[in-house]
C-alpha cells in the first residue's frame, strides 16, 4: 500500500495556504489600489449567498462517504477503481444540479441589492464547480490510496495559477470579475494535475454494483461530511451577509479581507484533517489503536496554530506600514486582530469534526456543529447594533460550544498536561489578539505579543507536550527545534 509521510502530507496539504498568502501580498496591493472597497463588498455579499446556497448541495458529501469506504477497503488490500468510479459519477451529477441552482437564484440575487452587472460572476462560478467537482473526485482517489501529499501538491498548484493570474487580471480590468475568472484557472490546473496522477477518469460503469449495494451507508455518511464539510462556509457566509446587511458593503469588504487573513491559520484545520482521516481510515481497515493517532494529531495541531497566530498579530501592524494593505482596507487591521484569536478553537473543531465522523459518530459531530453555529448567529442578529465586533466575538461562540460538546463526549481532565497547555496556549493567544492597538500611536505593539511567544514556548518547553513520534516524522533539519517540546519515552 502507497504511503506517503503524515507530516509532508499535512505540509503539502497547508502548502496551498502558504503561496496563497506569500503571493497575497502582491494581490491584496493590487486589490486594495484597483478595487474599490464597495465593490469587493458587494462581490463578498454576492458569494456569500451563493455558497450559503452550496451548503444545501452536497457535492462533496457523498464523494467523501464513498472515499471513507473506499481507504478502508483499500487498506485491506480491495480494489479501490470501483470507488474511484462511483466519486466521478456521483460528482458529475452534483456539479449539474449546484450549477442550475446558481443560475435560478438570480432573482435572490437582485432582491439582496446586488448590482445586475455583476451577475456574470455566479455565471463563470457555474463553470468553476463544475471543474472543481470532479477535480475533487480525482484528489479523493488520490487520498484513499494514501497520497496525501500529491493531494496537497495538486491544490497548491491550483493556488498558485489562481494568485498569479488574479494580480494579473487586477491589473488588467480593475473589477472583481479578475476574481472569478482567476479562480476558474486555477480549478483548471488543478483537475489537469489530479488527472495526470491518477491517470484517467474510470469508467463510470464500474461504479454501478459499488453505488447500489451501498447506497444507504454513503447517503448517511454522504450527509453528515456534506453539513459537516460546509460547517466553517456557512458560518463565514452567513455572517459575511448579516455584516453587509446590518451595516452595508462597506463593512462587509472590511469583513471579508480582515477574514481572509484570519484564513492562513483556519486552513490547517482542514490540512490535518485530510491527513488525520487518510490515518484513521487505514487504522479501522487495519484495526489499529486510532485513538492514539487521534491524539498524536490534536496537541500538536492546536499548539502550531496557537503559536502561527501570536507570530501573524505581531505582523499585523507592519502591513499598512510597507504598503501591503492601503486605503480604506487599512481599518480591517485591529478587527482581523480579535478575530485571529478564535483561529485555534476554529482549527482544532475542524480536526475533532473530522475525527468524529470517519469513526462513525458523524451525528454527534453534527450536533456539536449546529448548535455551536446556531448560537453564534443567533447572538449577532441580536446584538448586531454593538458592531462589526459582535460579529467577531460571534465567531468565538460559535466554536467555543462546538468544542464543548466535544470535550464533554471526551471526558478530558482538567489535570491533564495536554489540557492545560491548550488552555494557557489559547488564553495567551487571545491576549495577544485582543491587545494589538487600535488606535494611534500603538501602546502595546509589540510589547505585549513578543511577551506572549515567550511565555508560550516557555511554557512548551516545561511540559514537553508534543508525541516523540513527530521527531522522525519532521525533515532532518527542525529536528533539533522540536526534539526539546517532547516528552522522552513517549
């Protein structure tokens, strides 16, 4: 059975992030020097119904319930081509019906004040789904078969083609159809990629006995990944929305951008999940201890993201200086601040969520979800006249529930070493977010944040939280850095 490394897995599965954000800064000049801020409000607005909309078509649900079947078939020696078959077909048809569902929304559109002319948007999207659909069903396959890391290398791509060309097309047609159009090339050489690795798109007839003999458990399956998959969408869609319809476009771009920098650290929920799954999948075909992989996963991942926000908060204020961030846009740098503390609660629900639903407790992991995202919305449309902070501090209540049903199924004690160094990661996380001077001169910066890494690589150092395993897991050369944050004889 191929295998490719856990940690080049997650690396290259966090890559596509990293160039997102290395090459943002040439976009995030351009858009904030080319795109005025009402119209990249209304173009958040506009894709914030749209994916709201993609919530209710589970184009990747039942792909995923049939990719869970088909590893741990795969890791007991099965033939994994039927499966692949079955994700094709199954994305195919999904991709069709997203697609005329974006086209009849029009009128929803319309009626949200969206302006007619950027309509053609939704219209070039349709042909993105369509291509990234069935990009996804290759790089499923690709991940059944234990290939992380070429996943990861694939979506990387695709964000490279899009950044280029988006600071390209920024350049060239000052509008955010620059946006849309980038974003459909990028999807292109994804699937070019994936089709490459895989090496053909399987015969959809072989996908026939494998779809009617399990219809039922990937429907149920195919449910729960197709809510929980859109979880973190819905709640960025949802609130973008409410933003823009409580206090206008002008808001809802400051939302939008101050969100997308929060993403650098939320996108390694997801790279570890894909690589966490891939795991715990094999170990239930291979009946291993998956709890204990579970763990290996969690401590190391909620501490990375804890540390990678405190290092993004101290830069935050640099931005604005360089040039990176101008205009208007500048007033997004203290509230994407605040919202960079809730960064390791939303990363670690991610990989529990996850977690929960390969072993099949997708239901509870559901519960878990919805009541945390029921009770966040619900505390902005209420206190929405408090400000765009009440919709940050909605996205802390969102996934701070989240992750307390999860931790009540768990049972964690609070004398745990692990426990307390999350709490402390995150408390100081938080402070260090929501220290970061909002107004002029700065007081705090960097005083504060600089004392926070400190204090939390001390505090690393004293508990030595990390699994040993991870040592031979990482390149040669950052061995020396994390070999003292483990415990020996581990």
């Amino acid at each position: 059975m191929v295998r490719e490394s856990g940690v080049a897995g997650i690396v290259l599965n966090y890559l596509p992030t990293a160039v997102n954000y290395a090459l943002a800064i040439a976009y995030i000049i351009v858009l904030t020097r080319y795109i005025p801020l009402a119209q990249y409000g209304y173009y958040n607005a506009l894709f914030a119904i749209i994916n709201s909309i993609g919530a209710l078509i589970p184009i990747s649900g039942i792909s995923n319930a049939i990719a869970r079947e088909g590893a741990i078939d795969h890791a007991r020696g099965g033939d994994s081509r039927p499966y692949f078959s079955a994700m094709v077909f199954m994305s195919l048809i999904m991709a069709a019906i997203y697609g005329l569902v974006i086209v009849l929304a029009v009128p929803i559109y319309l009626g949200s004040g969206i302006p007619r002319w950027l309509l053609g948007t939704a219209y070039i999207y349709v042909g993105t789904a369509f291509i990234q659909s069935i990009a996804g069903a290759l790089g499923l396959y690709l991940w059944l078969t234990g290939r992380v890391a070429s996943q990861g290398m694939g979506s990387t791509l695709n964000m490279l083609v899009m950044r280029l060309t988006q600071v390209v097309l920024i350049v060239i047609m000052h509008n955010v159809y620059a946006l849309a159009i980038s974003t459909l090339l990028g999807s292109i050489a994804q699937f070019m990629y994936y089709l490459s690795g895989a090496g053909s798109i399987a015969n959809p007839s072989l996908s026939i006995g494998i779809i009617t003999s399990r219809i039922r458990g990937f429907l149920e399956f195919g449910f729960q990944s197709w809510i929980l998959g859109y979880m973190g969408t819905l709640s960025f869609s949802l609130l973008t929305y409410l933003v823009y319809l409580y206090l206008g476009p002008d808001f809802s771009g400051i939302y939008g951008l101050a969100a997308a920098l929060v993403n650098v650290v939320t996108a390694l929920g997801p790279a570890v999940s894909t690589v966490l799954s891939n795991r715990v999948s094999h170990g239930l075909g291979l009946g291993v201890d998956i709890s204990r992989i579970f763990r290996d996963f969690t401590v190391p991942t909620f501490i990375a993201a804890a540390l990678l926000v405190q290092l993004i908060v101290l830069a935050l204020p640099v931005l604005p200086m360089v040039g990176v961030i101008s205009g208007e846009y500048v007033r997004a740098i203290p509230y994407a601040s605040v919202l960079f503390g809730y960064a390791p609660l939303a990363v670690i629900a991610t990989v529990y969520t996850t977690y929960y639903w390969v072993i099949g407790r997708g239901w509870y992991a559901l519960i878990a979800n919805v009541t945390g995202l029921g009770f966040g919305i619900l505390a902005y449309i209420t206190l929405h006249f408090l400000g765009i902070y009440m919709a940050i501090t909605s996205n802390y209540l969102v996934y701070v529930l989240t992750l307390a049903i999860f931790w009540l199924s768990e049972r964690w004690s609070i004398r745990s070493i692990n426990v307390l160094v999350i709490g402390l990661s995150l408390a100081l996380t938080v402070i260090s977010s929501c220290t970061q001077p909002i107004a002029d001169p700065p007081i705090t910066w960097p005083l504060v944040q600089l004392i926070t890494i400190a204090t939390s690589l001390a505090i690393l150092y004293i508990t030595k939280p990390l699994p040993k395993s991870l040592v031979n897991q990482v390149p040669r050369f950052t061995r020396p850095f994390v070999r003292p944050f483990t415990r020996p004889g581990q």
